[in-house]
C-alpha cells in the first residue's frame, strides 16, 4: 500500500501538465459490512460523505485521486442525573461513532463507444476509528465536558469499479456510480451500547467492551464530478 502510494505521487510529479484536467467531486456512499464485521457487529451500516480530487491525463486512460471522507456509525444519546458526584440535574451524554478516511485512488477507464463510461478503481489509505462524548446541560449549551472514548488507526485497500454518465454539456463533469468493496486488517472498534456508566459515591466511572474485527465491507456509491480547465 505505502508503495502505491509513493507510486502515484512519483507518476503525478513527473508527468508534463499541460493540458490535463482537474476535478472535485462530492459523493455519497454506504457500506454494508461482510465477513468477521458482519458476525461480530452484525446490522451495522457505515455511511459516508467524502471529497475527492482527481487529476485526469488527456493521453492516457487514468485518474489519478486523493479522496477524503467522514462518517458517523451509530450515536447514542443518554439522560442521566448520576454522572457528577453532589449533582443531581438531569444532563445530556451524547456519544457518537466517527470514521475518517484519507485514500489515494487509481482509475483505469477503458476505450469503449458507449454513452456510459466504465471504469476500475484502486484505493489505499487509511481508516481513523473514533467515538467521541459529550456532556451537556440541552442540545443548545455548551458542554460542560467532551472528549474522545476511544481511537484507532487501520490501513486499509479499496478495489471495484462504476460508470461515469456525462453531463449534457460534458466538459462540465459527470456524475458516476460506483460498488467498492474494502478490506483491512483487525481494528478495535466501539458501538453504540458498547459503553456502559457505573455510578458511584465518587461519580462513577466508564466501562467500555471493545470490539475487534477486519472492518471490511461493500460500499455503493453515487456523486458527481466537477470539471477545472486551466492550461500550465
């Protein structure tokens, strides 16, 4: 994966740029879980927002990507009045399931006469686990504490494939579908319900059953692409 990664800088870096073709482009995706997550988590869905910029060479059929993408996997909201010692009003423990994804992407687009363009696509990268917590007097107040319950980084390698659909004016963009399916090794995760309060005369304290599993899952997709002409 670190060689892929290298790979692609090295080829983007000593490519002649003049007359390529930039894009953003903004997708929507959602992954159902397969394998050891699926048994060990099983109902979990993982939505994602992400970012991506490619680079397109005029002379060669591939893009070259940098896709940045965020999602939430479960969040849980408890009412509770025992979670400071000598403080008896009710208080809001919000607790939300976090995903970051930081993936350099490959993509191969063969020559083909249709109006739909297909395409294969690499990723690699990283995933960032984390559950973040928040205490709070209501939704609208600051909180009166915040911080991360747990954490954990994971490599991770993406492959599958989709088809682009122009815009009627094709230098404009695109929109495009597309079925991922990632793969990683084990990586400590929490759930929703997976923390529990044990209140006590001090204020109590967090127990947490942390998951273990390869978060490995199939991802569809939709989104668009923005064309950036600009000549170096």
């Amino acid at each position: 994966m670190k060689a892929f990664l290298t790979l692609s800088i090295i080829f983007l870096l000593s490519t002649e740029l003049s007359g390529q073709q930039w894009g953003l482009g903004f997708q929507s995706n959602l992954g159902f879980p397969v394998g050891k997550l699926k048994e060990g988590s099983p109902g979990i869905v993982i939505p994602e927002f992400s970012t991506v910029g490619y680079y397109e060479f005029w002379n060669l059929p591939i893009n070259l990507g940098l896709s940045i993408g965020y999602g939430i996997y479960g969040t849980e909201l408890e009412k509770r009045r025992d979670l400071y010692a000598g403080f008896n009003d009710q208080l809001r423990l919000r607790r939300n399931n976090n995903s970051l994804t930081i993936m350099a992407l490959f993509r191969y687009l063969p020559e083909v006469s249709w109006k739909l363009k297909p395409f294969v696509e690499l990723q690699g990268g990283t995933n960032y686990l984390y559950t973040r917590y928040k205490i709070s007097e209501s939704r609208f107040e600051e909180p009166i504490e915040e911080g991360r319950d747990h954490a954990d980084w994971i490599g991770a390698l993406r492959f599958g494939g989709g088809f682009k659909i122009p815009f009627k004016n094709p230098e404009f963009g695109f929109f495009e579908f597309k079925v991922i399916y990632q793969e990683t090794k084990p990586v400590e995760y929490l759930r929703r319900g997976d923390v529990e309060f044990v209140p006590d005369r001090d204020g109590g304290q967090f127990n947490f059953q942390v998951r273990k599993s390869n978060f490995n899952f199939i991802q569809p997709g939709i989104g668009f692409v923005l064309y950036f002409h600009e000549e170096f």
